[in-house]
C-alpha cells in the first residue's frame, strides 16, 4: 500500500483518527520521537484534555502528520500494519 492509498483507506467511512487508546499506541510506535524542550516531536496525538478541545479537522490532521512520520522514518509497514489490525470501535467517526 503506497502513502497515498493508506491516507484513503484511513478516511474511509467517516474516520477521523484512532480512537485515544489506539492513537497513543501508534504514536509510542513512531520511531525517532523526541523531547524538543517542552514539546515533542512529532506532536503527540490530541488525547486526554486535548480531545474535547480539538475538532475533528485538527484530529484528522495531527493524525496524518503521524503517518507522514512513520513514512518517513522508515515506520511505514509497522505503522500500516497496526492501523489494519483497528476494529470499527477503535476509530472515531464523523457524526
């Protein structure tokens, strides 16, 4: 699966983004991350506080910033791999 077809496959049926448990499992699986004085990069995903206050468009795209991450950083088949393994109740929806 190239990047492009992944990013397609991923907005499927109205997907956002893995739903907090499943994102945060994808990006602890990033490799390279690093601590850049108080952040991180790549910023870590719009989880606990930061989900309520995040729109779905910004979810959307801090997502695929983690999946540009992983291809870039040579992640991509782990990276795809786990998204294939997501059930349905793993992602959040549009409503």
């Amino acid at each position: 699966m190239t990047f492009d077809e992944l990013i397609a496959e991923v907005g499927r049926d109205g997907r956002i983004c893995p739903q907090p448990q499943a994102w945060s499992r994808l990006w602890e699986m990033l490799p390279d991350r690093r601590q850049v004085g108080a952040d991180w990069e790549p910023s870590p995903p719009l989880i606990l506080a930061a989900w309520s206050h995040s729109s779905d468009e910004q979810k959307r795209e801090r997502f695929r910033d983690h999946l540009r991450w992983a291809h870039d950083h040579d992640a991509f088949g782990r990276i795809e791999q786990f998204i294939s393994s997501l059930k349905p109740d793993d992602w959040h929806t549009e409503l």
